[in-house]
C-alpha cells in the first residue's frame, strides 16, 4: 500500500492513466468515463469514477477517500491468494 500525493495535473493525468491500465481491467464502462474526465482535465471526477468501477481483479478493494485532498483512493489486490 502506498500514498500517492500530486501538485501537478500532468502527474495526476499520467497516475489516473496508469490506474485505467492496472485496476479498471475488463471494465470498459468505467475505463470510457475516466478517459473521458481525464481528456476534460477533470481529475476529482476521474477519481471517483474509478473509485466507482463495480468490476476487475476477483477480491479487489476499491474505496473512496473523503477528506483526503482533492480525492482519494484505496486500492488492494490480492497476491498470491492471500491480501
């Protein structure tokens, strides 16, 4: 687990890029909206709908974090059966 803090909206772009790579496997709803929030420089938006994301890795914990910055987000996978 790992905390992320951006100052820059490229950095942010570039991190929700590589979130649409990595947690958002196989949900293509979910991966529109963001590309989409992204492309409109919407980043708390981009957030969230990847905060909302219903689909990806069996076991995964997606969870929206209020109160911290602008957004937040926890993720967590499962590794080898055990999280």
């Amino acid at each position: 687990m790992g905390v992320l803090a951006f100052d820059s909206g490229a950095s942010v772009q570039s991190a929700l890029s590589g979130a649409i790579a990595e947690i958002l496997v196989g949900d293509t709803v979910a991966t529109n909206k963001v590309s989409a929030d992204i492309a409109a420089g919407d980043r708390v938006a981009a957030l969230n709908d990847v905060a909302a994301s219903t689909q990806g890795f069996t076991g995964r914990t997606l969870m929206k974090l209020d109160g911290v910055g602008e957004a937040g987000l926890f993720s967590a996978e499962p590794v080898g059966g055990t999280q």
